[in-house]
C-alpha cells in the first residue's frame, strides 16, 4: 500500500490567460511507507509546487492526491487541514519561523493546533526534540538569535512534535553552511532509518542524491524519469495503520508552516491569533463562553465583522448566539480588540509622511505610537527619561533583536542600572500588550 500516490496532477496558473503557467503536468507517482524519496530539478520546474500538492496545502487543477488512502480532493478544508496537522511534517528552506515567539513556543506551535491543552504536556515534549537536537539551552531565545543550523533543527523539532508520519521538506539544507546541511542530512537519515519516517526531500543540488531510495526527476512541471538508488535498499513494505488520529476532535485547525506569502500565513494563523488574543481577554470565562468569543475574533481579524458588529455579538445573550457578556464588559474587551488590532495595524502602516513633519525616521514614528499605546493606561506617570528607555525596548523588541523575557526584565530593572524602572504591574502589561500586537501584526498585509 502506498503512503503517497499521485494521479495525473496539474496545477495551472492563471489558466487561459496570456502569462498562463503549468507549475505541474500530469505527475504521477506512488511512495511507500519508510521510503526516502528525493525530487530534484532546476529551479522553477515545479518541485515545491509537487510538495504543497501532498501537503494539502494547493489543491490541484487536475488529478488526485491521496496520502494514507485517503483522497484530498474529498476533504473541505477544516479536514484538509486537519490532515496536514496529523500528518505532514514541513521544512523549509527559510525556516519559516515566528520570530515573536520563543524557540520552544515555535515548536510547540503545532501542538496547539492538535487542541493539546496540557502545558506541561506539550513543553515536555518540545524540550525533548530540542535537547534531542542540542538546541534546549537556547529554548528561551527567539529565532533569530541562533544560527542557520540551528533554526533548521528548531524547524525540524517543529515537524516532529505532532508525530507526524513523512516529512516534507523543501529545500531544507539550501540556506546552510556545509557542516550545517551534513548535520541537518544526518537527521533527515536518522529519522527515516531509526523512527522509519517516510522522507520526501526536494533538492537541486545533485551531491545528495545518495541519501534517497528513489529519485524522481522534474523538468517544466513534468516528472522525467525516476531512478531507484541500488545502494540504498529498498526496504519491505509494509502496511501502515491509517492514523486513528482522524476522529480526534480539534480546537483550532491550522496548517503549519507552508512556504505560502505572509499574507497567506496571516490567513492561516488566524484561528491561533484568534485563541491567543481570546485567552489574553477572557481567562475568567467557561469554555463554552470562550469558544464562542473565539469565533467572533476569529471573524473579526479576518474581517467578515466589522467593529460595531463585533461588539454586537459580544453583548447578545449566550442563548441568541452571542457571547452573553454584560454591556460593560462587552464594550470594554470589543475596544481592548480594536485598541490591539490598531496597533498591529499601525506597525505596517506608511507613516512616511507624518514623520517627516516631526522630522523623526519612520520606525521611530512607530516606535513613539506603540509606546504610547502601551503605557497609555498602566504608566501614565513615568518621565521623559523612563519613556525613551522604554521606546529604545520596544524597538528593539519590535525588530526581534530582543526576545520576551529580555525585554521583561529590562523594562523591569531600576533606571539607574539602565532599566526603565516600572513598578511589576505595569511591567506586566506592557509587556504582553507587546506580545500579543507582535503576534496580531505578523503577516497582516501591508496597506497600499
Ligand atoms: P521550484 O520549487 O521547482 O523552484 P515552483 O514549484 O515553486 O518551482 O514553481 C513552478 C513554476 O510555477 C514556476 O515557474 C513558478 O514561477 C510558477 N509559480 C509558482 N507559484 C505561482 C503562483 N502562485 N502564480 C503563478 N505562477 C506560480
Ligand atoms: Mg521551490
């Protein structure tokens, strides 16, 4: 039994206009369960494109896709993505990491998406691949603050913390050094041989056809010929368990990481903003309560309600479909929800103009709007010198040259050892308002 079988798919671009493109054509193909496989070809020839196909991240034009004898092309997207989640582990070339969220947070990421409610649970298991791939003492520190390699090994723990069945990775040793890329080929090895993970890695770079079982070659959207890698045997097939995972009940659906544009991923993470910014206003509430806000956040990030009828909603009573909240309270988390949209708005907005005026870079325009925002209501009383201290965080923050807790402990310390010296409460507050605009911010599409 295949793990992975392609019929005859096609994805066409802009199909019957002049700039048409046949990313794909016709490609047909079936993988075993535990095989490594490699699609290699020139850039542009359609190899990511394949990938999203199996991912159930781009449905085809034409053709069928199955994975675990399931057909794709039967699934609505809540399934779909549901399937990607259990499924389909992805690395990418540019590691597609949250730079807001700490290393640990972004591979625990995936969890959250499975609805896996224990904290303990899910850090447990983070920590795990991450000392599993010697990056547990950095577990605290965002992205950016390691290396090539070790973000690729934070992007693989992230693949794996769902226990997914094939790795999909695209591209993965592309951006690394070459010790680097040994050490991430090493792992891609391992997972496959010792934990029998089927692989499916696409390159352009002929040195590493060796690792694969088979190699399936890609020209102008089409598979050439395939070639079985005598070295490496094959190993027996056998039958795979169609994952029971299927039934289990989910809290939010996201696909994970897909080599999509951010606005894309915005789209995609719009459930998980949604939790986050749910929980940030409503832990005293049910679940029930809870739930229901969510999806109203849900519909309010992505725009299908507007301000007031947001607020609406809110108010209604539980039994009319609303979130049965009292007029004040309602009132009170639909303005901290727009106050937190605006803000991530602001971020991207084009400030060019107005900064002139005051003779400021534009960054530093930003900068000033955030800080204001978020000392508005909890360190009204601080000084000029406090302010600039603060500002000088934030944009640090906002840059991701600092992670979370540095900048907590730095708005936190006295201002004569260079801290911004607020009192804990305020500190407190500002620093998750910042986390939460960061999160809200991140893939909003840029205004024009
Ligand atoms: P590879 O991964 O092999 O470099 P891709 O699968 O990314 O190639 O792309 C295959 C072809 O499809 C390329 O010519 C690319 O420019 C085109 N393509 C990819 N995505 C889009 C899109 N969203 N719209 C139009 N053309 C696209
Ligand atoms: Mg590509």
């Amino acid at each position: 039994m295949s793990i992975v079988k392609v019929t005859n798919a096609s994805v066409v671009y802009n199909k019957g206009s002049e700039n048409q493109v046949n990313a794909l054509l016709n490609a047909t193909l079936e993988i075993e369960p535990k095989e490594y496989i490699i699609i290699f070809g020139p850039s542009g020839c359609g190899k990511s494109t394949l990938l999203n196909v199996i991912a159930g991240l781009e449905r085809p034009t034409d053709g069928e896709v199955s994975v675990n004898e399931e057909n794709l092309g039967e699934m609505n997207d809540d399934q779909l993505a549901k399937f990607h989640c259990t499924e389909i582990g992805m690395v990418f070339q540019a590691y597609n990491l949250i730079t807001s969220l700490s290393v640990r947070d972004n591979v625990i990421l995936p969890q959250m998406f499975l609805g896996i409610s224990d904290k303990k649970t899910r850090r447990g298991k983070a920590d795990k691949l991450l000392d599993r791939f010697g990056i547990l003492p950095q577990a605290n520190k965002i992205p950016t603050q390691l290396s090539g390699g070790q973000q690729q090994r934070i992007g693989i723990a992230r693949a794996l913390i769902n226990d997914q069945p094939i790795i999909l990775a695209d591209e993965p040793i592309g951006n690394l050094d070459s010790k680097s890329a040994a050490n991430v080929l090493e792992i891609l090895k391992d997972l496959n041989e010792k934990e029998e993970k089927t692989i499916i890695m696409v390159t352009h770079n002929p040195e590493y056809l060796d690792y694969a079982h088979r190699v399936f070659y890609m020209k102008d959207g089409r598979i050439e010929h395939e070639v079985v890698n005598k070295k490496k045997k094959q190993r027996k097939v056998e039958k795979k368990n169609i994952s029971s995972s299927r039934n289990n009940e989910f809290d939010i659906l996201l696909k994970s990481f897909p080599g999509l544009s951010e606005a894309q991923l915005h789209l995609l993470m719009i459930p998980f903003k949604a939790k986050v910014l749910s929980e940030y206003l409503l832990t005293p509430l049910d679940i029930d309560r809870i739930q229901r806000m969510e999806g109203f956040i849900k519909d309010r990030l992505s725009g299908k309600l507007v301000k007031y009828e947001f607020r609406m909603m809110l108010d209604k009573s539980f039994e009319k479909g609303g979130v049965g909240l009292d007029e004040r309270t309602a009132a009170h988390y639909s303005a901290e929800t727009e106050k937190i949209m605006e803000s991530a708005r602001l971020l991207r907005r084009d400030f060019k103009g107005t900064a002139e005026k005051f003779n400021l870079e534009e960054f530093e325009l930003k900068v000033k709007l955030i800080t204001r925002y978020l000392t508005l209501s909890f360190a009204k009383n601080i000084d000029e010198r406090q302010k600039a201290r603060i500002e000088q965080l934030v944009g640090m923050r906002l840059k991701s040259k600092i992670g979370k807790e540095i900048f907590m402990k730095a708005i936190d310390a006295p201002f004569k050892e260079g801290g911004a010296g607020l009192d804990k409460r305020a500190v407190q507050k500002i620093a998750r308002d910042l986390e939460v605009i960061l999160l809200v911010n991140f893939g909003l599409e840029e205004k024009k």
